[in-house]
C-alpha cells in the first residue's frame, strides 16, 4: 500500500527578530525532505501548511523545535493519497496573517483558548456571540451552528466589520473560530484592544476539532475549506469533493461543475458573468499549459491566488 501523505498546517506567533536569516535554513530542510508548500516568515513568528512523507514532516518538526522559540509550535495533521502542493517556498512578510492594523501583537496580548473538548459547551452559551473569522467563500462551504459569517473577502476587512457591528459595552463574551487558530489570536488581539472584555479563540481552530471531537457530538456543519489542491475536507479529514475555480478561485460544488457556464480552469458560475475577456484569454491559456503539464507527468501552475495563505 502507497504510504499516505502528510499534510502539516503549522504556526507560532512568536517575535522572530532573524527570521531573514532563517529562511535560506529552513528552506534547505524543506528541499533535504522533499517537502512542498509554503511557510511564511515575519518578525512576528512563522506560518503556512506543508505536506510530505512521515518522516519528511517528523524531521521538519525536529528541525524547527531545535529552536528553543519554536519549541511549542502549533501543529494540526491530515492526509491525502496524492500531493497537494506543486512547489516549495519559504516566504518573508511584515505579517504571518494580514490584518493590516498595526500594533495588534498576539505575542503581547491574545485571547482565551478554549479546547476542542470544550468548545461545544462555550458556544452553546447563549450569551457568548460566536463569530467566524474566515472569508465568505469559506463560510458557504461549512461552519459552526449559530456562528455569525461577517461576509469579508479579506482579513484586512475584518476590523471594520466588528467596528461597524459590535459594541464592547454590549457584547461581554466573544467566541471565534477560524481553519487553524492563526487568524482567531490575531483577531482576538485586536478585539482586546478595541476594549471587548472576555474573548475566546479555539485552540487549534476547526482542523483540531474535527480531529478531536466525534462527528455525533459535532456541532460542525459541512466541509472545511482548506488552502491546498484538496480544497475541503470532510469532517473525518478525508478529501471532500469540492474544487476550485481557477479563474476566480472560489469553491466550487458538484453542482456547480452541472452548470452551463463551468468550464473547468476558464469560468464557474461564481465568476462567468464578471471576468474581463482579457482574464478568460489568460485562464484558457493557463488551462492549455495545466492539462500540458499533466500530460507529460510534470508540475504545473494552478494560476495566481490572491488570498494570502492562512490557517
């Protein structure tokens, strides 16, 4: 049987004042293992999902915790049968997530983390206002019962939103969630900042809680989208059967891929009525060197994605 792979969704917000100096190392383990993905770094610490053979992500997790800073680095697994990343690349950032807002620092002041196991009972709480912190092409795919979607298309929108929406003096508990748990400390960073008194993040985010908490006690519904070729997953981890719009990068059904205007790397029905011609020419060209690329067995571009890559 072909050994499965690893996927590692990995992060720590932690101040990194030589991480310019560490990203030709880590790079090196990265290629010396033959994984692929991407890991960013900024002075605020390190983040991004990598995936590899066990004991490729085994020694990259040796070689990160060698760092006494990294020691305690936040980790979340699934697997899949096929390669989810085409290249390898360690990035530098002013930020590991963009929010955009300056001063907001997890590593100086962040919120509550509440366990998986613990999570149900928080938000079942009828006090707490429970707010998912991801964009709104991850909050159709699936979410929790009763969370709030802010409908962004960015995490830079994000403070705006909660300015535009919530009262400190009103809003007493707030409980937030995103794929890995690195938006949700930045998040709640700011929050505490913006004078909101009690704020609770999931530990782990949602990765951690469909590991840990049975789907008969999940209060999860549908898929996770996550930022890799697999697109979702299931509540076990497994693959889910969404793909992705090339063209405007948005998620896509199995119903989508019935519609007349899907044309697989070109156009979906989110995107067919707004792209310029000039963007369908580019999508047809690139669609024209994918299925090229994957004739002759070779990597190949799945096009530019303007959402910044975060867990």
């Amino acid at each position: 049987m072909t050994q499965k792979i690893v996927v590692a969704a990995l992060y720590k917000f932690v101040t990194l004042t030589d991480y310019v100096a560490l990203r030709e190392p880590l790079l090196q383990t990265l290629l010396d293992n033959g994984i692929k993905g991407t890991l960013l770094l900024a002075e605020e610490g390190i983040n991004g999902t990598v995936s590899g053979s066990r004991e490729a992500i085994d020694a990259l997790l040796a070689w990160l915790r060698s760092d006494p800073r990294l020691v305690d680095i936040d980790h979340k697994e699934s697997y899949c049968d096929e390669q989810p990343f085409y290249r390898t690349k360690v990035k530098l950032k002013k930020e590991i997530v963009t929010l955009g807002v300056p001063g907001v620092d997890p590593n100086r002041q962040v919120g509550t983390y509440v366990e998986p196991q613990d999570w149900n009972a928080l938000i079942s709480d009828p006090e707490v206002l429970l707010i998912d912190t991801r964009n709104d092409y991850e909050v159709a795919i699936g979410t929790f019962e009763g969370a709030i979607d802010p409908k962004t298309r960015s995490f830079r929108e994000f403070p705006e939103y909660i300015k535009e929406h919530f009262d400190p003096s009103k809003h007493k508990k707030v409980a937030m969630f995103c794929t890995g748990g690195i938006r949700c400390e930045k998040a709640s960073s700011y929050m505490l900042g913006a004078g909101f008194e009690e704020v609770f993040h999931l530990k782990g985010g949602i990765l951690k809680y469909l590991e840990e908490v049975p789907e008969t006690e999940s209060k999860w519904r549908g898929d996770c989208f996550v930022f890799d070729n697999r697109v979702t997953v299931r509540h076990d981890l497994s693959e889910g059967d969404y793909d992705q719009c090339h063209a405007c990068r948005n998620p896509i059904s199995v119903e989508d891929r019935q519609s007349e205007h899907y044309a697989p790397g070109i156009s979906c029905p989110h995107c067919w009525d707004s792209l310029s011609e000039k963007t369908r020419a580019s999508a047809r060209e690139r669609q024209k060197q994918i299925e090229l690329a994957k004739a002759r067995n070779l990597p190949h571009p799945i096009g530019r994605d303007p959402r910044q890559q975060v867990v």
